[in-house]
C-alpha cells in the first residue's frame, strides 16, 4: 500500500506540473492563479500546497526539474559534423516537443521581470552557459580536427550563435504553425559560415593581420 500510495503522489505532482505548465504558458506567469492550475490539473488547492510551496514553489520545480532536449551534454570527444547533427536535433526537438516548447514559451515570452531573485532570468542564464559550454567544446574539437580553421574566433562565433539561437527560438515560439523550415535554414547558414567562415570571424592576429 506504502508503494501506491507513493507512486500516486508522484503522479499527481507531476500532473500539477504540467497543468502549471499549460496554464504559465497559457496565461503567463502573473496572470496564473493557483484556482487555474488545480482546475486544469483536477486537483484542490490544498493538493497543490501539499507539493508546493504555492505557485511561486511549482513555477520553480517547473524550471528546475523540465531540461530542454539541447542541454543534454554531447559526448566530449565527438567530431564536429556528428556533433553539429546532435546539437540540430537536440534544436528540433526542443520545438517540437509540447512540454519543451511550452517551458521555452514560458521563460521567453510568458514572464515578467522581477526586482530580487528572478528564478526564470536564473534558469534562461543557465540553460544559456549549457549551450555555449557545448558550442565551444564543439568548435575546438573541430579546430582540432581540422574541420574547422584554426584561425577561428571561437569566441566572437559563440557570441554570434548565442544571438542567432535566441532571435530563433523567440521568433518560432511565437508561431502557432510549423517552423521546421525556419530552424533548418538558419541552421544550414550557420553551418556554412563555419566551414566557409567570412574574414571577420578569424583571429587576425593569427594570421599576421591587424
């Protein structure tokens, strides 16, 4: 019975969760009541503050417990196109997953700033520092490889995906429809510019030009 009992309660903390998710998504952030959620989980109010600490604890479970599909960390000797293709389908399906997505629209779209701790801006920076730790042990293994130029600026190229994947992902989330074109021309284009990288985006000092 102990058993059931246990795995009950998991399930219906995890049903909380995600009826959050549905209604932070649907409603955002300030405008979500607790009334909301336990009505679209089928749940009382009282089973939510059994879980949680009240909505701001089930926002943060939320954040904390969802990973989006690209943080999941690709293996650290990988070669830079079988890399590249993880990191693209790792993209793909952060957009086309429905929790995923929903979680993305949330921290981009659905929040509000905050004076104090700000636990949306704090989950955004991480999942930020994931991809570009996983970005920058891409490239230099390519670098190292030879699939890529020595000479690249892996930081200035850190730089330029990091606003290329947020212009991306905030542009997508607001479509209702399918943006899978959208995804792969960017990514294409990126992938060209890194194997055909422009002069702006090598080293100068390292090829004798200042």
């Amino acid at each position: 019975m102990a058993k059931t009992t246990r795995k009950d309660a998991a399930l219906t903390r995890q049903g909380i969760i995600s009826a959050g998710a549905r209604v932070f998504c649907r409603d955002g952030i300030a405008g979500a009541t607790l009334e909301a959620i336990a009505q679209e989980a089928g749940v009382t109010r009282g089973a939510i503050y059994w879980h949680f600490k009240g909505k701001q604890g089930l926002l943060q479970a939320l954040l904390s417990e969802q990973p989006l599909p690209f943080e999941r960390a690709i293996p650290s000797g990988i070669a830079f196109m079988p890399g590249w293709e993880l990191l693209c389908q790792a993209l793909e399906e952060t957009m086309n997953d429905d929790i995923s997505r929903r979680l993305s629209r949330i921290m981009l779209h659905k929040s509000e700033r905050v004076a104090g701790h700000d636990p949306v801006a704090s989950r955004l920076q991480g999942i930020r520092s994931s991809f570009i730790g996983q970005l920058r042990l891409l490239l230099d293994n390519g670098i190292a490889d030879g699939e890529l130029s020595e000479h690249l600026d892996v930081e200035l190229v850190c730089d330029v995906f990091q606003s290329c994947i947020s212009g991306l992902l905030f542009e997508c989330l607001q479509e209702a429809g399918p943006s899978q074109k959208k995804i792969t021309t960017m990514l294409d284009t990126l992938r060209h510019l890194l194997l055909n990288p422009p002069a702006h985006w090598l080293r100068l000092e390292t090829i004798g030009l200042r």
